[in-house]
C-alpha cells in the first residue's frame, strides 16, 4: 500500500523539489505551505507521516507538533536548522518523532522517513494480539497501550517503540543504544539527549496514571529498566 506525506513547508520551491523527491520513492504527497492551515490540512489528508518545517508563517511547527498529538497518532518527522539542545529538547517534548537538520541531504531524509515508516509498520511475531507486564497491556499490532483499569495511554510512534522494548525485556536493563535503534533507527552518542528525553516523555505520561512512573527506573552505566511486577 503506498504511504502518504504531507509537507508542511512554506519555501514553495522547496517542498515541491521535496514532493519530487519522496514521489520519486513511491511516496504520495500533498503540501501545505502555511502554519495556520496545517492542523486541517493532517485532519484531511490522514496521511502516514507529516513532514514538518520548524519555521512557518502562521503557527510555528512546536506549536503544530503539540496540537497534533492531540488527536494524529502517525509519524512527525521535523526539518529544523538549529542544532542545538534546546530545540532538540522542545522537539521531542512536543511529541516529534524524528529530526532532520536544513539543509537536508536527500538520502538522509529518505533513510530517516523509511526507517519511521518501517517501524510503524512491524508486527509482533507473537501469536496473541497482545501482552501483559507491570499492568501494561501491550498491543503490538495495533501499536497501542492500555493499562489494567482500562486507560489508554497516548504515545508518540518513538515513545511507544521504546516502551515496547522495555516491556519485552521487563526485570532486564536496555541499554541506550538499543532504546535508540528502536526509536530511531540508529545508535546513540554521549551527547544524545534524545532517549533520555523519550523516557522523560513515558515518565510523565506514566506519572499521570495509576501506574506512576516509577516503574521505568535507570540503572547507572547500563540503561533503563521496566520493573517487573
């Protein structure tokens, strides 16, 4: 089935090279050029990932990302050129799954998007639809979570890729670089902050639970660790 993309992007040469481009790999496209327009534009084209530029006219792309998740459970995969913590920080706040840095080398955004994209799309080679540990009940096929009482937890596509790992290893710590191939595709430096702050993200989604978010816990020099109960 062929995926679709919606561009959000008000450079007009470049999101229509970027089209071009994604088309090229059997993408279907649409653009969207403007920050205001962009939330019924993802309501209209339900598309499988959102392209999105950091810098618009009308609503700035933090502020799209965070309404977004209200309500898109796809992939959000951010162009950005500020390379620096605190953007990377407020990005993966606000609930982006993924990043790239302008200007964007084609290869690298096709990498990143197909590796979103083939993650979204696993199944569990599990017989059963699902699992349970530490009162999470995971839904690996339909990439959903629920708690024992019922509570559906509403994860990004690299928050519940990361839990699901925890979850299949429960009582055993993970190390950041496996947390970062799950989420990301690839491995992770001394100066990534981006797992630490997806397991930031679970925390305080877990923390508004009847689970509390003390059941992720760090083991020092190894990982993190979903408790086993």
């Amino acid at each position: 089935m062929t995926k679709s993309i919606l561009i959000v992007e008000d450079d007009t040469e470049m999101a229509d090279l970027t089209s071009m481009l994604l088309e090229s790999e059997g993408y279907q496209c649409a653009i969207c050029s403007d920050g205001d327009k962009a939330i019924d534009a993802v309501k209209n084209h339900n598309p499988n990932l959102v392209l999105l530029d950091l810098m618009l006219p009308g609503k700035s792309g933090l502020e799209i990302c965070k309404e977004l998740r209200a309500f898109y459970t796809g992939a959000i995969l951010v162009l950005t050129g500020k390379d620096n913590d605190i953007s990377e920080v407020a990005l993966l706040k606000a609930g982006a799954d993924d990043y790239v840095l302008k200007p964007m080398k084609p290869h690298v955004l096709i990498a990143r998007i197909e590796s979103i994209l083939r993650r979204m799309s696993q199944t569990s080679p599990s017989p059963t639809d699902h699992f349970s540990v530490s009162g999470l009940n995971i839904y690996p096929n339909k990439r959903t979570v629920k708690l024992d009482t019922g509570e559906l937890l509403n994860l990004t596509t690299a928050e519940f890729d990361i839990l699901l790992l925890l979850a299949q290893n429960a009582g055993s710590a993970v190390s950041r670089d496996e947390c970062s191939k799950a989420s990301r595709g690839i491995e992770s430096d001394a100066y990534d902050r981006a797992i630490d702050m997806r397991i930031s993200g679970l925390r305080k989604k877990l923390s508004n639970t009847s689970l509390g978010d003390s059941i992720i816990v760090t083991v020092r020099n190894k990982g993190y660790m979903l408790s086993k109960t």
